[in-house]
C-alpha cells in the first residue's frame, strides 16, 4: 500500500478548487491523469525533480476512481486529508449543516480505536 501516494492525491487535489471540481465530475480520468503525470513530482520541488516509481495499487486506484471514502480509509488514507477533501467534494450537495460530516462518520462507525495505521 502506498500511503504516502494517496494522501499527496488527497491533499494536492483538495488545494486546488479546478482539480476539486474535475475529481468531483470524473474521479477515475482525475485519478488516471494525476497518477501519470503529477505522481512522481516531489512536492515544492521544481518539476525537473521527479521520481520515476509511485503508482496507486489496483486497491487504492479503485476507492479513489469511486469516491469511495471508507475504502480510502480502511487502506490507512489519513482521516484528516481524507474529510477535508470529501467536504469539498460533497458537502454542497446536503442541505443540513454539518449532514455531510455527519454521513462520513456513519459510514465509519464500525470502526473503534485503534484506527487503521495511518502512519507513512
């Protein structure tokens, strides 16, 4: 697993509101896109200093090619990263303050400490 990987996904994309929306409207073409030409890029470095070997596995491509936020958490994405970017995702799309949240932790309540290893 690639943890370090997912979570640059989940903080390079939540930091820019145009790749926001384009993950919202097609999150498997962002995701191919970002893996190919954005993964290998060291963070505030200039391009010219890239690696040549990160890539998502089949697990982790899937959840994030579906939004599927459980998934990215049980794969050990960090929580924090993780919510900041599906609020900004999903948020408008509840009429309720705070239902988005609210939803998240549902669909995570089966979980109890300790959580998954969320360490990179």
């Amino acid at each position: 697993m690639s943890k370090y990987l997912v979570n640059k996904f989940l903080y390079t994309i939540d930091r820019d509101p145009d790749l926001v929306e384009r993950y919202r409207e097609d999150p498997r073409g962002t995701v191919d896109w970002w893996e190919s030409e954005r993964a290998n890029l060291i963070l505030n470095l200039p391009p010219a200093e890239a690696s040549t070997w990160l890539e998502f596995t089949d697990p982790e491509r899937d959840a994030l090619g579906t939004h599927d936020y459980v998934a990215l958490f049980e794969l050990g994405a960090h929580n924090f990263l993780l919510l900041t970017l599906f609020i900004a995702l999903f948020e408008r799309d509840y009429a309720e303050p705070l239902a988005f949240q609210r939803e998240f932790a549902a669909r995570l309540s089966h979980w109890s400490v300790p959580y998954p290893d969320i360490s990179t």
